[in-house]
C-alpha cells in the first residue's frame, strides 16, 4: 500500500528541506510516494547474511557464544545461626553488616540533656 507524502514547508528541520517542501507544495518537484509494506519484505533480505541461510551460521552462532570459562557449581551452605538471647551477639552481627556504626558512640543520659539544652537555646 503506497501513501502519499504530504510536505509542510513551515515543519521542515532545515532550510534545504524547507525549500524541497515548498517545491512539491508548488509542484515544481513530485513528493515521493512511500510503500512500507513493500520496504518491510525489502528489509527483511537485508536482515540476515549470506552464512545465516546455511547451516555454517548456526554452527558459528554456537561457536561464537560459547562460554570461554568453565564456571564452579555453588557450594550450598546451611545457614548456622543459633539462638543465644544474648544482645552482645546481635551488637556484634550489626558490627559485621555496617562497620561504621562502630564510629557512632552510646547515647546516655547527659548526651541527650546536652542536646536538649542546645534545642532550647535556640528557640
């Protein structure tokens, strides 16, 4: 099925593509009929290569994604976690998933009141 392509000078990208517009709008130069359907089936020869068409290409396709590497079965371990309902275990686990809470120091008493002291001040 071919359509017609209908050109707009004032859409047009480029000063050349303004002037190509407006030569067809006048009919000085004839607008390009476009069939997508007969460009599809065109491009579809064009989509795969000539070692695609015979049986070369499907050993090749095997051949170029084989993998180079010979990759370990996981080793499956149960998990060991027995409970203690002791809290020193559990500030050790934290420990181990972030480090860096070790830098953050206990918070007692005296720390909040000095915190509190600094929020009224400011009111």
């Amino acid at each position: 099925m071919s359509e017609k392509v209908t050109p707009q000078p004032n859409q047009a990208p480029t000063h050349d593509a303004q002037l190509a517009a407006e030569n067809m709008v006048s009919g000085e130069e004839q607008a390009p009929a476009v069939d997508t359907e007969a460009d599809y089936e065109a491009s579809k020869a064009f989509s795969t290569s000539k070692i695609d068409r015979t049986g070369e290409g499907t050993q090749a396709a095997v051949k170029a994604t084989a993998p180079n590497l010979e990759v370990p079965k996981p080793q499956e371990s149960a998990p060991k976690a027995e409970a203690t309902g002791n809290p020193d275990d559990y500030l050790d686990m934290a420990k181990d998933v972030n480090p860096a809470a070790e830098s953050v120091g206990n918070v007692d008493d005296e720390l909040v009141e000095k915190a509190l002291k600094k929020g009224e001040a400011a009111k």
